[in-house]
C-alpha cells in the first residue's frame, strides 16, 4: 500500500511528510547536472555543497525560483528522486501527495506544480497553499469562525494571510524573502567593504548572525571573499549592525505587505486579529528581533511558530489526515 506524501515544495529546501511517519526528508532544492551529458550528478545536500564550487561542464541549479518552478524537468527529477528515497509507493499503488504553494501564483505554474509531482510517482495530487498550511501546521484552529493571520517567510517567497473557516479570507504574496535577503547582504558588503563573497557565505551570516531589529553591536563575524580592487582573497569583519542595514528594504516590503493584509481584512476579523495575534513561520522567522519589528510596526502581538522551518511540512500532515477521513474543507 503506498503512503500518502504531503511536500513543501520550497526555493530553498524541499520537505517530505510521510503519512504515519511525520517529516522524514529536509533536503536543499538543488540539482547538479553534467551539461555535456544532461545527465543528473547529486541532489539534495549533495549538490547544494557543489554551489559555486564546480568545473565548467557541472552546474548546480536551484529548479524553483521565487516559489515556482523555473525549471520543469531537473524539478520533476529532484522530486522523483526524493520520492523513490523514501520508498513509499506501493507494489501497484501510488502514493496521494499534497503540495504547497504561493498564493499569487498564476493557473499555468499551478499545473506546473501538480505535472511535476504526477510525473514524479504521485497518484492523486493536491495543492493547497502555503499560508493555510503554514496556519496548521504552527496549530492554528484556521476551521473556526475566527481570525487567523500568518506570515511566512521562505526562501522565495514572502505570504501574509488572514484566515477563517478554513480559507483565505485576503492575502500578499511577494516574490521577497529569504533569497533576496542573502543578494541584499551580497550587494551590501561589496558595497561598504569592497569585497565579493558568494551565496553561501551569505547565507551563513544571515543565520549566524542576522538580525533586524536592535542587533546586537558587540555581534560580529569574519568572512572571507575576493577583494574588488586587487582580485586577490581577503578576510573582511561584519557586524549585525551591518547585516540590520542589508535586510532593511526586504523587510519594509514585508512589513508594507502585512499592513495591506490588514487593511483589506474585514473588521471581525481584525478585532480577532488583536486578540490572537499573528503567527510568524518560515526561515524568515528565525531572523533576531522579527516577531518585536513586527509587533511594533502592526500594533498586534506577534508569535513565532514552534518549529517555524518545518511549519508547513507539518501542516501537509494534519490536512492530509483530513482528506484521509473525508472531510471537507
């Protein structure tokens, strides 16, 4: 008997939930490719080390682009890949999967999504979005009557969503988010520091020390890069302070997303709104000092999700026990 898979289909990294199992795969969403050959080199984490360290006739390419699939066929490898690791179809059955994906994304990359994960070995194949099941899965009650906001933070994409009876009620997504983050400390430490680092150091001092709010001044960290003027490797210190300044901009967008949400939200709901508050998920959520620039900015409280980067893996899990038992929703 194949067991039902729920996916969180993600820029940066893909989460499998298997039904009965819980999370059971969080690997980056990188494949490394022979482009002599188009043959498929390693995926997974095994690829994502391969980033800007490869000879000429190997790239490693990211499929999924600001939440949607840029590349069609090395995303359908990437899946069919990660679903046969799991080992979860049946002898004649495949397995029921449940995707994830923005809310502003068109019906063409919404067909995209569902082909992909067909093609790679799923049976019947639904999509729900990400903020709904980012809600469940940081153990909203989104099937009441009530207000419920949540932002989500990924790697592509950046959704803020207000909802009740187990819908939508109004959203934002933008194409803002952990991605553009990593490019903004890029552009900022060539800037000030006259110094090229690649993605992934980025990446590191976004996690080590990225903050965007109060950072800490006495915070710092080494990197290393090549230097613009001589072309030769040097060692540069940058502080959170610094790293503060880089995210600025991606994080007023953000903020100017969540206030457009709550403008356009009906007023019951708002009013729920100031009594809950609102659920930070995502990688996002794990910058220093978010949930405070959040409170301070929206005027509502602001919480931060259990486990912010498996929130929407979690919540492929409860709404497929819920298909499971026919339930509506």
């Amino acid at each position: 008997m194949a067991k039902d898979i729920g996916i969180d289909l993600g820029t940066a990294n893909v989460l499998i939930n298997v039904k009965g199992k819980g999370i059971v795969l969080n690997e980056p969403s990188v494949v490394a490719i022979d482009t002599q050959t188009g043959k498929v080199l390693a995926v997974g984490a095994e690829a994502y080390k391969m980033v800007g360290r490869t000879p000429g006739n190997i790239r490693s390419i990211r499929p999924l682009k600001d939440g949607v699939i840029a590349d069609f066929d090395i995303t359908e490898a990437m899946l069919e890949y990660f679903i046969n690791k799991l080992n979860v179809k049946g002898f004649l059955s495949k397995p029921n999967i449940l995707i994830c994906a923005p809310t502003n994304i068109t019906s063409i990359e919404q067909k995209a999504i569902i082909q992909a994960a067909e093609k790679s070995g799923g049976g019947k194949v639904y999509l729900e979005f990400e903020p709904k099941v980012a809600a469940v899965g940081a153990g909203l009650d989104i099937f009441q009557p009530q207000g419920n906001m949540v932002i989500d933070i990924g790697g592509g994409t950046s959704d803020v969503a207000v909802l009740s009876m187990g819908e939508i009620v109004t959203s934002q997504s933008l194409r803002l988010a952990g991605d553009k983050m990593d490019a903004a400390i890029v552009s900022y430490v060539k800037a000030k520091h006259k110094l090229l680092i690649g993605e992934h150091t980025a990446e590191q001092l976004k996690i080590q020390i990225g903050a965007v709010y109060e950072a800490d001044k006495s915070v710092s960290m080494e990197v290393r890069g090549r230097d613009i003027a001589t072309g030769l490797p040097r060692e540069v210190e940058v502080t959170a302070v610094e790293v503060q300044e880089a995210l600025h901009d991606v994080m007023s967008a953000v903020i100017a997303a969540a206030k457009e949400v709550l403008e356009k939200t009906p007023p019951e709901l708002s009013a729920d709104i100031i009594d809950r508050g609102v659920m930070l998920t995502g990688g996002g959520a794990l910058l220093k000092g978010i949930s405070k620039l959040f409170a301070d900015e929206l005027h509502v409280p602001v919480l931060l999700a259990e486990d912010p980067l498996d929130a929407v893996a979690l919540g492929t899990g409860v709404l497929l026990d819920n298909i499971a038992h026919h339930k509506q929703y």
